[in-house]
C-alpha cells in the first residue's frame, strides 16, 4: 500500500479497510451457502454480511493500523474453508489449500494464535459432534506441506537477519505474553463478556438470547440439520474462551 500509494494515513489503513470487507462478503458467501435451498431465498447470507458490517468491532478494527483485522480474516477464510472441505466428504483439493495455507499466512501475521484458534475451533466441533474420526480424512500429506511452505521461508528468513527473532516470537509474544501479566494488560477472567457485548451492539443482544436457546436444547445440536449451529458455536466459544484464559 505504501509502494502504490506513497505514505499516508490513508494508505496505511488501506489494507485493514480491504479485508474488513473482504470478512463481510466471507459472512455473506457462509450464510448464503449455509442456507437450505428453497428457504429464505438468499437472505440469510445477506443479513449476516449487513449485522457483521454494523457491529462497531468492525468499524473500528477495520480502519486501526494494527494486523488484528489481517488475523481475523484469515481465521475466518480457515474455518470457512474447512467447512466448505467437510461438505466435500474432504475430497476439495481447494478447500484443503485454503484452510491450511490460511492458517500458515495468519501464523507469520500474529503466530501461533494463527494456526490455534482454527483447530481448536475444528477440535470442538468435531468432538462434540462425534466425528472425530473424520480427521483421518484431511489430506495429511499435502495439507502440512501447504502450511509449512506458506510459513518457514518467510520465518527462516526473518531469523537469519534477527537472531533473536524465535525467542521473541514464541517465548516473549506467545507463551509469556498468554500465561504471565508481562504485557501488563491483565484483567478479571470475565473482561471479554462486557467488551463482547458492547463490540456487537446491538446484535449482541440477539446473540445472547440466540445462544440460550440452541444451549437449552444443547443435545439436539449433534443431530445433522443443526450442524451448522454447532459449528458456529463452538468457533464463537473457542474464541471468546482463549483469550478470556489468557493473560
């Protein structure tokens, strides 16, 4: 951005705006192929892009000079296309490139949150739709060779010109930053439910009473027509869970 259009407040938030909008159209194409034929005729797909656009977290984080809008698309395209993959009886070759080399380009973007957050999310879902066994069918030869191509050149060359860069990346910014108060930005373990809230105004009024009651009849959330609840639930709760564990 700063090569095209010099250096600029406006070039500088260029590429937040970009992919703020490009999670927008990726709610969109989600709710839109989520939906069921026949029902809603395509609004489903609409009204997640339009409540995801209003939300003041996606306002403000689309136009804060910071990679937090660059993590948050890339996590979402991972899981997008996992699920993509899974209705594919895992047999999408594309599908399988974008849910791993996401996660390799979210890694080298913010580390191990890049590549954690996706399965974890992929973990709970499938664990608690008893399918865990469907693992064995991601294509394990190709899939972390797409990961790994997307992020050692990038890491080993960033360490060759800074030493000290590994240290840094994983025990400074990862490890010591999750479990100790070294970034000086602790906070009650309860920090994120006020902030969620008012993030997501006033969707997260919905959202909260939504929620209650897909939990209310939490067994029928394994049954097949509610799949895509689940799968939305467990990447909400994996989310919110991390990081309210974090330090």
């Amino acid at each position: 951005s700063f090569t095209l259009f010099g250096s600029s407040e406006w070039s500088a938030r260029l590429p937040g705006a970009l992919l703020g909008l490009a999670t927008v159209l990726l709610a969109w194409l989600w709710g839109r192929r989520a939906e069921e034929k026949g029902k809603g005729n395509g609004r489903r797909g609409v009204t997640a892009a339009l409540i995801l656009a209003s939300t003041p977290f996606m306002m403000v984080f689309s136009r804060i000079v910071i990679f937090d809008m660059t993590l948050h698309f890339l996590v979402s395209l991972s899981l997008i296309s996992f699920w993509f993959l899974q209705r594919s009886a895992f047999r999408s070759l594309r599908h399988t490139l974008l849910f791993f080399g996401s996660m390799g380009i979210a890694t080298i973007t913010k580390g191990p949150v890049g590549f954690l957050l996706p399965w974890l999310t992929v973990l709970a879902y499938l664990g608690f739709s008893g399918r865990l066994s469907e693992l064995k069918r991601l294509r394990w030869a190709v899939g972390p060779a797409i990961f790994m191509a997307a992020t050692l050149p990038w890491f080993l060359a960033v360490s060759w010109e800074n030493p000290d860069f590994p240290r840094y990346a994983f025990w400074n910014e990862s490890l010591m930053r999750f479990t100790t108060g070294s970034a000086r930005r602790s906070g009650p373990l309860y920090y994120y439910l006020p902030v969620f809230l008012f993030g997501f105004l006033p969707w997260s009024l919905f959202l909260v009473t939504g929620y209650a009651g897909r939990l209310r009849a939490w067994r029928k959330l394994r049954d097949e027509e509610n799949r895509n609840a689940l799968f939305l639930l467990c990447w909400t709760a994996v989310v919110f869970v991390f990081f309210s564990i974090s330090r």
